[in-house]
C-alpha cells in the first residue's frame, strides 16, 4: 500500500493523441524553408518537446534556414487555429479513467509544456476539465521539462509533498522532469515516443488504463 493522494498528467501523448497534429503542424512550417521533415526525425529527436525546443534544435541539427523564433511564432499560430475550432483527441479511456480516479479520492492534475490556452480548451470541449485541480503548463516556468520546475511548482501549489504523487508521462524529457523532481513516475509511451529512452521511470506501462489499473490496486 502507498500514501499517493495526486496523480500528474502529462498532456500531449499522455492524456491526448496529439503528437501526430503537431507532427503534421511543424511540417508545414518547415516545408516554408524548403526542409522535408519527416516522421521518423520528429520520432526520434522532438516527441514530447516543447516547440521553443523544438525550434533551436531544428536550426541547430538540421541546418533550417530560418530563425528559430520565428519558427516558434508559426508553429504556435497553428497550434492556435487548430484548438480553436478542434480539441486535441483523447488518448483511449480517458473520461472514464479520469472519473474512476475521481471516484477513489485522488487529486488529479495537469503538468505539460503545453501552452495552458490549449490544455484548457481542449479539456474543456472533452468535459473534462473539471476533473483537474490544477494545470501547470510551460509558460508558469522559467525551464521547462526535463527540469524539474513545473512538477516542483505542482508540488507546491497542491501543498504536497513529492512522495505523495504519481507521475504519468509518455516522452524521456517528461520522464526526466518528473523522476527529477522526485515524484515516482510511470511511464506509458505512444506510437511516437516508443523508442525513448524511458528507463528511468519506475514503471512502464502499456497503456493508461493499464497504468490506473495498476494505481487503484496499489490503494
């Protein structure tokens, strides 16, 4: 039996099926510069990293002819007038897993590098968001994932302590960030994000539900 009270939601990859939008959004910026970006770059260097990160390691690895922040204000525009009109997808059995938590006493939350206007509306058009009790995402900290920051400020925030929490992350730099903090993280990696390297997480998981399974039979 453990003394967890608060699960820690990544967002994208984790809680929605948003890595192949975003895959697809940095394409079309790119093809603007004349760079064919490809699945498999985006697999192996840039699931699961914020877009700031994004962008600099583009024009650092790949030669992008292109400033990095303007990269990063076209990448953010599209994410912008996607969520506008669209929510980011679901990952499988995240209303009921969300209301199954709820239902067990846990607190839950958000921690992402995501922009909060897009995990706030997306969670919002699922109905969902009343299920969280905080949100942190990458602009309530000065370094994102994989520092430590963001999870420390949840900490902080929900006034717990970090052996109180679970983190769920689907990338290494999340991974990174939580097991950095100090919080037991267990991993469950997507299509995108398979083949990080996810060792130090305490646990691996083969799917959310798998990993809330695993959460309740632990109370």
């Amino acid at each position: 039996m453990n003394d967890y009270s608060t699960i820690l939601f990544d967002f994208d990859g984790t809680l929605v099926d948003s890595e192949p939008l975003h895959f697809h959004m940095w394409q079309q910026v790119l093809l603007q510069y004349g760079f064919d970006f490809t699945l498999e770059q985006y697999q192996t260097y840039y699931a699961g990293m914020p877009t700031t990160d994004n962008a600099y390691d583009l024009v650092t690895r790949f030669a992008v002819q292109a400033e990095p922040t303007i990269l990063i204000q076209q990448k953010k525009a599209a994410t912008k007038a996607y969520i506008e009109t669209h929510a980011f997808p679901l990952m499988p059995d995240v209303p009921a897993i969300l209301t199954n938590l709820r239902s067990y006493g846990f607190q839950l939350g958000v921690v992402t590098g995501a922009a909060k206007r897009t995990v706030e509306n997306t969670l919002s058009m699922h109905g969902l968001i009343e299920h969280f009790d905080i949100i942190i995402s990458g602009e309530d900290v000065s370094n994102n994932k994989p520092a430590p920051d963001s999870y420390l400020h949840a900490l902080r925030m929900l006034n717990i302590q970090a052996k109180q929490a679970v983190a769920i992350e689907d990338s290494e730099l999340g991974v990174g960030a939580a097991v950095n903090a100090g919080i037991y993280c267990l991993a469950v990696p997507n299509e995108l994000s398979h083949k990080h390297d996810l060792s130090k997480a305490q646990q691996r998981f083969q799917s959310l539900r798998a990993a809330a399974d695993w959460l309740l039979a632990e109370q």
